[in-house]
C-alpha cells in the first residue's frame, strides 16, 4: 500500500482536497472505522494529521486502538461539510509508528503531549476518495437535487486486484 507522500505525489490535486476537507474546521474531523474482535465493523470520530510526511493519527487506549493493533485495517471519512455534502474517503492499513525520534518529531511539532497513554498510527492508502455533491447536497429532499456526484477516485496501483474494493456506481 501507498504511503500518504506516494499517493500525494501520485495525484496530488486529489490529496489536496481530501486534505482540505479533513481539515475544512482547522484540525483534522473524520469517521474512523475498524474492525472489532468479532469481524464487525466500529466507527469513531478522530482527528486525524496530514502532513507532508504522512496521515498520522494519535490514538489513545480505547477499543478503535485494540482494533487497529490486532487488525490494521482502517477506513477514514471526512466530516461534512456545512454548506455541502462533500466527502473525503481513504481506506488502507494503520501501523504503528515505532521509531521514537519519528514519534518525538511529529508529536512535539503537533503539540502531542506526554501525560496521555497515546500511540501514534501511521495511515498507508489503498484507495482515496473525492465526492463533489455541490450545494444542494445529496439528500434526495434536497429543493434542486444534485444527481450523481462528481467523483475522483485513485486505486494503489501496487494493490493486488483482488484486494480492491468496488466501489457502487
């Protein structure tokens, strides 16, 4: 799977809107979801960090931590907008960040302190999603409704074809 700076540099008009819309209220807002012990799925809210080295997430001791140290897998949505019902989607795999000189950079120049029981998690990308509704949104009770989004999408190309998910048209 990609890393945030691959995937960047790879489409990087597309990683600034996902960007700008988990960052739309200034910290990173998004939807975490995870994997339970019993295969089902656990949403939390997060604030997850983009940086120019990478999709990072401080995680405290809870249960979307034990999910994401037992089975990586992750997907990740921007919180709506207020004027729109825009939306930003990545999926991949959270790993933990074990080189401490990397988990002491990032958590001082993000203002992470240390009284907390906190691990920092890495965010690789497998797919990465933009979905423009515009104004009107995409609720169907909307007094102009919009039709289909404007969707951009971007599929690891090192991701193995099976492991891809479909996404509905």
């Amino acid at each position: 799977m990609a890393t945030w700076t691959e995937f960047a540099t790879d489409e990087p008009r597309l990683a600034a809107a996902i960007r700008s819309l988990m960052h739309q209220y200034g910290p990173g807002l998004g939807y975490l979801a995870t994997i339970r012990a019993d295969g089902g799925p656990r949403v939390h809210p997060v604030a997850p960090v983009i940086t120019d080295e990478g999709l990072f997430c401080f995680v405290v001791d809870s249960p979307k931590r034990r999910d994401l140290e037992r089975d990586g897998r992750y997907a990740l949505h921007s919180f709506p907008p207020e004027d729109s019902d825009d939306e930003a989607y990545v999926a991949g795999r959270a790993r933990p960040v074990t080189d401490p000189a990397r988990v002491a950079r990032l958590a001082d120049s993000l203002r992470a302190t240390d009284d907390v029981d906190w691990r920092l998690f890495e965010f690789s990308i497998e797919v990465a999603m933009v979905a423009r509704h515009g104004r009107s949104g995409a609720t169907p009770l909307a007094a102009n409704p919009a039709g289909r989004p404007e969707v951009q999408l971007w599929l690891d190309p090192a991701a193995a074809p099976a492991a891809t998910p479909q996404l509905a048209a």
